[in-house]
C-alpha cells in the first residue's frame, strides 16, 4: 500500500539540505547493511542541487564509507547534448560526483541527444538499463530512496499538468515532447516508477511552490485510490506516494500553515 505523505517544515532551504543529507546517510547505510546495495533516484531543480553541493561534507564523518554499492539514477532528463548545462546529469557532476568517488558503472545517465536521435530511443535505452539491474520479474530496482523536486504547477520529474503521461501505466520511461518548461524536449520516468521506492522525499522551497504544495498537502491524508484524475491532471505531484514512507519536506516560505 502506497503510504500517506507526512510534513517535515525548515525554516531555510540551508536547514532543509543538511537535514536531508544527514539522513540520506542513514538510509543508504541501512540499505547497504540489508541487501548490500543501494538505489537512489535523483532530481534536478535547485533544492535537488542543493542537496547534492550539501552530501560530500558529510562524508568526512562516516568510517570506511564506500560507494561501490550505491547506484544513482534520475526521474528526468532534458535531451539535450552530454555536458550541456542544463542536463540534470551536468549539474549533479558539478554539485556532487566531482567531489566523491563514485564508479562509472554506477552512475545511470539518462540518454544525450548527441548520443541518440530521439528521446524515444533514450527512454527505451533507459528502460534496458533500469532491467539489468532489476530484481527477477521486475522491471526496474526498487527504489531505497527517491528525490523529487515540484515546479510551482505542480510538476514532479517531466510529468505535467494537464498532460496525459501523467497517467500512463504501461511504460517505464517516456519521451516528453513540447514541454511547457523549457527545454522542450525530455525523458521521464512514469508515475508507477516513481511509486516504486521505498521512500519518497519531495524537496520543495520558494513562495512560487505555495499555491501546489498546498494542493498537494491537502490530499495527503485521502487512500491512494481516492485521489482522482482530475487531482493528478492538476497536481501530479499528488501521485508519487512510496511504498514505506513519504516525506514532504518542505521550508517554511512555500508552505502554507
């Protein structure tokens, strides 16, 4: 059963990163202690950077810590070329893997447009590399932890409102065309991915978040199958529930009390 969303308020978006980090640690530590890997999914956006810039200062304090078993993933990509700054990939090079030993192998890129000639053929590539490291008779890891920022419409990864990919049940990874945040052109995990994780942490902060985070706050207490097609079209953030726990984290400037 999917899990109702709690809140967790900060007074910055500085508090919210440290706190977020800390605990973070505690969760791939855990992860790595049960099943000796652990499978993190990122976002981009600026609270999902500033996580990243905040997780190397917390590594001097961990014994013996190690990254070989720690495999990182993304909810979304823009396609656009390898390197471009506005790749959610190029920013987390510069906030975290450039910092930390990480292995190739480990890091899982959602594909470039100058290494495919659609996002069709990067989302089916991704959709390959999600079952390679898939449990017998699934489809992608599950998730020990998954990130999501949300645009002040109410978006998570490149599922937006008033978008039918919200709703889509059957694929892993689609192509976003025509986006209305640019760039245009994307690739997003779906919904039913998203709610694969055993946490969700949504990392939310700026007055432009109020108006959606308040209608993504006040369905959290409905059952999962109560919340309508109408809701997500609106709010698709309102659909990432995980399986264990999810956590609206969230600063006091885009929460409404």
């Amino acid at each position: 059963m999917l899990k109702k969303p709690e809140i967790i308020s900060y007074t910055t978006p500085e508090e919210l990163a440290q706190n977020a980090a800390q605990h973070f640690f505690e969760v791939i530590q855990e992860s790595l202690r049960a099943r000796n890997r652990a499978d993190v999914c990122l976002t981009g956006g600026s609270m999902g950077t500033k996580l990243l810039e905040t997780l190397p200062h917390y590594i001097q304090f961990l014994e013996n810590f190690s990254w070989e078993n720690v495999h990182f993933w993304w909810s979304d990509e823009r396609f656009l070329p390898t390197g471009h700054d506005d790749r959610n990939e190029k920013q987390a090079y510069d906030a975290f893997f450039s910092q930390v030993s990480v292995p190739s192998g480990n890091i899982h890129r959602m594909g470039a447009s100058d290494v495919f000639d659609s996002p069709e053929e990067a989302a089916k590539a991704y959709v390959r590399e999600l079952a390679e490291h898939s449990s017998a008779h699934q489809r992608t890891p599950l998730f020990d932890v998954l990130l999501l920022g949300m645009g002040p419409d109410g978006h998570i990864a490149s599922l937006f409102p008033e978008r039918d990919e919200v709703f889509d049940t059957e694929n892993i990874a689609v192509a976003i065309h025509q986006s209305p945040k640019p760039p245009s052109t994307r690739v997003s995990l779906t919904l039913p991915v998203i709610c694969y994780a055993r946490r969700i942490w949504f990392l939310i902060s700026g007055e432009d978040k109020i108006q959606a985070a308040s209608r993504l706050v006040e369905t959290r207490d409905l059952p999962y199958e109560k919340i309508t097609a109408q809701m997500l079209r609106q709010t698709p953030a309102r659909g990432a529930r995980a399986l264990e726990r999810t956590t609206i984290l969230i600063t006091d400037s885009a929460h409404q009390k």
